[in-house]
C-alpha cells in the first residue's frame, strides 16, 4: 500500500465493493428470477407451437450480439469512471491533508483546477455511457418488433392453411410477449454485470498485493525476553539496484538502550520492518530469542516487538483512547501509569479535558514533541520486550528530544531498547552506538555524533 494513493485505495473500498454489492443484492436475485421465467415461457411457446416458437427465437441473437457489445463498452467506461473516482478521492485527500502547504504556497488555484479535470473525466465517462444506452434501448425495441411481425406474419399464414387457430395465435402471443420481458431484463442485466466486473477487478487487484507469508510449521515465541541479534543480515527490495542492508551483524539485550545512527537512506528503519516482518531478509538471519523470527508466527513476533514509528500516528479520539490502543484492557490506572513513564502525564493534565481531550485527526491539535510521548506511552503500555524507536526526535528542538528520550533509561531495565536516530541529542542516552554507512556497519565518527551540551543548544550552535 505504500506505492498507492490513499484516495484511490478507499475508492475501491466503497465505490467499486459498493458497485459489486449493488448488483449482487439487486441485480442478481433478479436475473434468476427472469432466466426461471425465460425457461417456463419457452417451454409454453414450444408446447403451443413449435413452428411459431422457432422463427420468435431469431431475435435472441440479435439481443445477445447488442448486449454483448454494448457491455464490453460499458465495461471500458465502468472502468475509466473507476480509475477517475479513485483519481478524484487521491486529489480531494491530498489537497486536504495538506491544506496549510496549499494555503502557504497560494496553489489554491491549481488545487481546484486538479479536482476539475477529474470531475470533468467523470462526467464525460457518464456522457458517453449515455449516448451509448439512448442507442442501445431504441435497438433492443426494434428487435422485439421483428419477431413479433415475424411471428404474426407467419401466424397468418397458418390461419390461411389451418394449422392455426385465431385463439391460438393470441395466445401465442401473449406467452411472446411474456416470453422476451424475460430477454430483455437479461439483456439491460448484461451491461450491469460487465459494470460490476470492472469494479471487482479493481478490489482483487488490491487482495493480491503481496503479504508476508509464516512458514509451513511457524510456532509462537512463548515468554519472550527481548534478545535481538542480526546475523549477516542483507536486504534487497524488489526492483532496487543495490541491497539497502549489506552483512549486518550485531546483538542487542535486554537492559541495553541500542542507538543505530547514520546518514538518511543508510538502511536504518529496514532494521524496524526487519522485526515486525514486514521485510524479509535476503540472506542473513534476525533472530529474537535465538530463534529465526521467519520460523516463529508474524502475529507472536509483532507482540515481542513494539515500534514507535518515525511518522507519529494517533487517532481521532481522546488521549486515553490513543494510549489504550496498545492494550484493550487496560485500567486507566495503567494508561496513566504509561503515560507518567513517558512524560506525558503533566501536559495531558494541563489540557482542558486531561486524558479525555480529543488529538483531532492524526494528533494535529498537539505539538510534536507531545505526540511522540503519547506514541512512547502507547509503546509502554504495550509491555513488549523490545521497543524500537524510530527517528523518534525528527523536527523536535534539543530540549523537546530530551524530554521524549528521558524516559529511555528507565523502559530498558526490562527490555531491549533500539534507538534508530541520526540525531547526536540521542546518544546521550545509549549504551551501545552502532554506525550504518550504505547499508553497513562502519565505525561511528565521535565527530559528527556528539551530543551538544545545553549550552551549545542555547547558543544555537549547529547540529
């Protein structure tokens, strides 16, 4: 999902699932209903007159042929008016996710011309899909009234030689005329279906997106104790030139603050998706507990390992609520426990709701500095052994990245703690500090990773 616009991925959870819902529940019961009614009706035309039934079926043809084109072009426009609704959803989300970006840079303008050309898409998708049925329909009508001159014509001509009664020939007709109501249902069912079609091609493309897979035999890690170790560890994504991760090796315990540092784009944060499997290793081995973490469930693994992640991420809702999505259960003792653990708990109490105030969507109403503490106390709450903590300083001034690592000291007594950072403020606060320079390990220059005194932070010295 990381190469899909999020617009685009909710038009096809609502609008494309909604299409295919639509027609299974409306559309389908229907068209049983009439291939039901098409075959009671045929079998009554052929009871009553063989020759009649026979010469009415020439238009069956003539409507399977008009149905079947008019719905592989609806099926091409079902699939432009798709694409152009999850284009839409992508321009309409960006443009209000980034709102201060466009109001900063005055591209309001190019922001509505944007959401324009895709409503404008729309809207000549249905235009031709229109044009297309007004031809349509006026077809399926003149073939009805083929067969039915057909069939009176012939009708005639067996009252004239009597082979035909004058009763018989109505009630030919009216079974007919029931008959292709049926034909015609089935035909106006056709274009809906290729139209449904369009919309699960879309939801399947995004069920065959590739998942991690457990091994045949994969077990649970029972009672982890947080020991992380890499071994010779090389990683290559798909489509990459180069391996993001080349022969790392090294092994982190619990008591330990880990701090990995090195230049952006040195294969830090691979080291995080490493441990919670959202990458696999190309070669080498991550081991938890001694074990290979691909011999072990990917759910046992995610609960040994908690991540706070580089992009804080919290929810529409109240403090309290963010923080317990760590753990259920957990008593608001134990949420303003963890909160107290991450230094949170004095500026949630100085809010005008305390742990009952609302972030707003994705914790915009907070400082950075606030959100990290809250994902930290989320992270605490959770109880893992191993807490990887991600660039979790980036944008926050000294003081601010100090007050979010504080609590480091006191989270490793029990657990593994990986520091993943290129920022020196966190040094202060690791045991073990390993350099990754192009995906390797290197020495760490004590140059360009000290940690500046309060003082140089005061003065503004640069980092």
């Amino acid at each position: 999902l990381e190469h899909r616009r999020l617009g685009d991925v909710l038009s096809r959870l609502t609008s494309d699932v909604g299409s295919v819902e639509a027609f299974m529940v409306r559309y389908l019961a229907n068209g049983l209903g009439a291939v039901l009614r098409l075959v009671f009706f045929v079998v009554a035309l052929f009871w009553l007159q063989w020759e009649l039934a026979l010469a009415s079926m020439i238009v069956v043809p003539v409507f399977w042929y008009v149905s079947t084109r008019f719905a592989r072009f609806v099926k091409d426009v079902s699939r432009e008016r798709a694409r152009r609704g999850g284009s839409l959803g992508s321009v309409a989300e960006e443009a209000l996710s980034t709102a201060p970006l466009v109001q900063a840079y005055n591209r309001e303008d190019e922001a509505v011309a944007a959401f324009h050309r895709q409503t404008r898409g729309i809207a000549e998708s249905e235009l031709a899909a229109s044009r297309v049925r007004s031809t349509f329909l006026p077809v399926v009508d003149l073939a009805e009234l083929v067969g039915i001159l057909v069939v009176i014509g012939l009708g005639t001509w067996a009252l004239a030689t009597d082979r035909l009664t004058i009763g018989g020939l109505l009630a030919f007709l009216t079974l007919m005329s029931q008959c292709y109501r049926p034909i015609r249902e089935l035909s106006n069912l056709l274009p809906t279906l290729y139209s449904a079609t369009a919309g699960i091609e879309r939801v399947v493309e995004l069920l065959r997106e590739p998942s991690p897979a457990e091994r045949q035999g994969a077990r649970d890690l029972r009672r982890p104790v947080g020991i992380v170790g890499f071994e010779d560890v090389s990683v290559r994504y798909p489509g990459a030139h180069r391996e993001v991760l080349r022969g790392v090796e090294f092994t982190a315990s619990p008591g330990q603050v880990v701090a990995v540092v090195g230049p952006s784009g040195a294969g830090k944060s691979t080291l995080a998706r490493l441990l919670t499997r959202q990458v696999e290793p190309t070669s080498g081995q991550v081991l938890l507990d001694g074990h290979d973490v691909l011999d072990l469930t990917i759910h046992s693994t995610r609960e040994a390992v908690c991540v706070v992640l580089q992009e804080t991420m919290l929810l529409d809702t109240s403090i309290r609520d963010n923080i317990a999505y760590a753990r259920r259960e957990a008593t608001a003792a134990e949420v303003e426990a963890a909160a107290r653990a991450a230094d949170a708990h004095d500026f949630i109490q100085r809010l005008p709701e305390g742990y009952d105030t609302r972030v707003g969507q994705r914790g915009r109403t907070l400082s950075g500095g606030q959100r990290q503490r809250i994902s930290l106390a989320r992270a605490l709450l959770r109880g893992s052994p191993v807490l990887v903590l991600d660039e979790p300083t980036t944008g926050l001034d000294p003081d601010s990245a100090r007050r979010v690592l504080a609590p480091l000291r006191a989270a490793a007594r029990d657990r593994t703690v990986l520091l993943i950072t290129h920022d020196p403020v966190a040094l202060e606060f690791a045991d073990v500090v390993i350099g990754l320079e192009d995906g390797a390990v290197a020495p760490v220059d004590p140059r360009r990773h000290t940690p500046p005194t309060r003082s140089d932070d005061l003065a503004g010295s640069p980092r």
